[in-house]
C-alpha cells in the first residue's frame, strides 16, 4: 500500500506541469480555475506566465522524488526539502489566486451550480499540495518522521469536502451529469450519476472516518484515476475546438484529483505518524 504514495505524488506533479504548459498556452491562470482576470488590472500575461513557470518547475521537483520513493532512497532526507518547498508554494499559489477568490463568488450562488464546483476543485488543490508536502517531511536520523503529518489531515479533509460536495450536486443537476457519462457504459446515465453520486459522497466522508480511512482513499483515488482514462482523456481528444481548453484542463484535473486521494491514503485520522517508521509515509 505504501508503494502508491509515489505514485500519487507523482500524478500530482504531472498535473502541476501541464498546467503551467497550459498557462502558457491559454494566458490564464489554470489550477482552481480562478475567476477571470480584474479588468483593470494590468499584467495578466505576465502573471500567468511566470505563475506557469512556477507549476512547471515545482511540478518537476516533485515529480523528481517518485523513483526516490519507490526505492526508499535513504538520499531523499536530504532531498525532500526542496519539493517539499515546492508543493508548499504551489498550493499557496493556488489558495491565494483560486480558492480565496472563488469564495465570494460560491455565497452567491444559490443554486449550488458551478462556482461551488470551482470553489471544491481549488480547496482540493490547495489542501493536496499540503498533503504532498506533508508526504515529504524530512525524517530524522531514527528514521522517522519528526513531525505529525498535519498537512496530509488537513489535505484529506480538504479533498473529503471537494468530493462530498461533487457527489451532492450529481443529485442537484443530474440531467447535466447524465450527459457526462459515455454512451457505451451499460446500465444507463442515471443509474451512473447515481452512482458515482454516492461513492463521492462516501469515499469523502470514509477518507475522514478512521476506520474506513485508508481504504476510502485508495478507493476514490482508483474511481477517479478510472474517470481519468474512460472519460476525460475521450472527451478531450474529441472536443471541439472552442471546447478543447476546458476539456485537457479537466484531464490533469481528474489526475490530480487521483493523486492526491493516493497521497493521502498515508496515514488515518488523528493517528500519530511520527511514532511509525519512514517506510509507513513513503
């Protein structure tokens, strides 16, 4: 089990690459989806591309660790601090430009429609690069952490609230989710709407639960990895034109999603890690 927090770290950090590529491309800023640019404030170009630079380059430090992990490399304490600095300044990026700003916009919406959904995806960001530098604290001499992973809890809880909030809207707008669902998967929308309605609903609730704290977590982060190759990547590739942003946007943001719930599959609720060996956070 220990193995797939690598593996979560590492979707992470191609999520934050491509979409530093992405800000390049588009001239937007792209994790959290943030609102739309002041107009009457100057330099969104250069903020997008320096903040694009700043994803590219903290998502290939902590890219970097994956073969670090999985070997449990003993160079990776002295290693870690660098991305672990990274994801710590990614998700203050994110929190700053995205999640605080889409506050407001979600009070307003009365129909619990999209900029709920905004809101959830840059909490879920911005707590998941918590989590992964949670998942880099340096260990000691002894071996073992010498903190408590607070930043995974809190990035957990910040992923559990994305997804319990997704899975209550698939009840809200289900004639929009039925049209999210392929039309080769047998059983019919509805049937899936609901369903996948339910195991957002309990996967971010189970994460939070320790009992159920590991387990629920392996099991969103497969949903959602699932999500990722049956039904973004097809809807990507066959988007129009003036639908393609939005669509590769979602692909890295389903990836991340996924990685994240790996990363914090770690450790359950309120448990001590710093008292467990390093083996048990790697």
């Amino acid at each position: 089990m220990s193995n797939v927090v690598p593996v979560g770290r590492a979707f992470f950090g191609v999520a934050l690459i491509a979409w530093g590529v992405q800000q390049f491309l588009f001239g937007d800023f792209v994790p959290g989806r943030a609102p739309a640019w002041p107009a009457s404030l100057p330099g969104k170009l250069f903020w997008a591309y320096v903040s694009g630079a700043v994803f590219i380059a903290s998502g290939a430090a902590i890219l970097s660790t994956y073969a670090q992990g999985l070997r449990r490399d003993p160079g990776f304490t002295r290693l870690s601090r660098t991305p672990r600095l990274a994801a710590l300044l990614a998700g203050s990026l994110i929190m700053v430009w995205a999640l605080l700003r889409h506050i407001p916009l979600a009070l307003a919406d009365t129909n619990f429609g999209g900029a709920w959904t905004a809101l959830g995806k840059a909490l879920a960001f911005t707590g998941g690069a918590l989590a992964i530098a949670g998942s880099l604290t340096p260990r000691g001499a002894s071996g073992v952490s010498r903190h408590p992973d607070w930043l995974i809890h809190i990035g957990r809880a910040c992923l559990g609230i994305f997804m319990i909030n997704s899975g209550i809207q698939h009840f809200i707008w289900t004639d929009f989710v039925d049209t999210l669902v392929p039309t080769w998967v047998p059983g019919g929308a509805r049937f899936w709407t609901y369903f996948a309605g339910v195991a957002l609903i309990a996967g971010g609730a189970g994460m939070n639960f320790r009992p159920t704290a590991r387990l629920a977590a392996l099991l969103s982060g497969g949903m959602v990895f699932t999500w990722f190759v049956i039904l973004h990547i097809p809807r990507a590739l066959a988007a129009a034109p003036d639908n393609g942003r939005n669509e590769w946007i979602a692909v890295f943001e389903a990836l991340a999603v996924s990685g994240i719930a790996l990363v914090v599959s770690t450790a359950s609720p309120r448990e001590h890690p710093a008292s467990k060996p390093a083996e048990s956070v790697l």
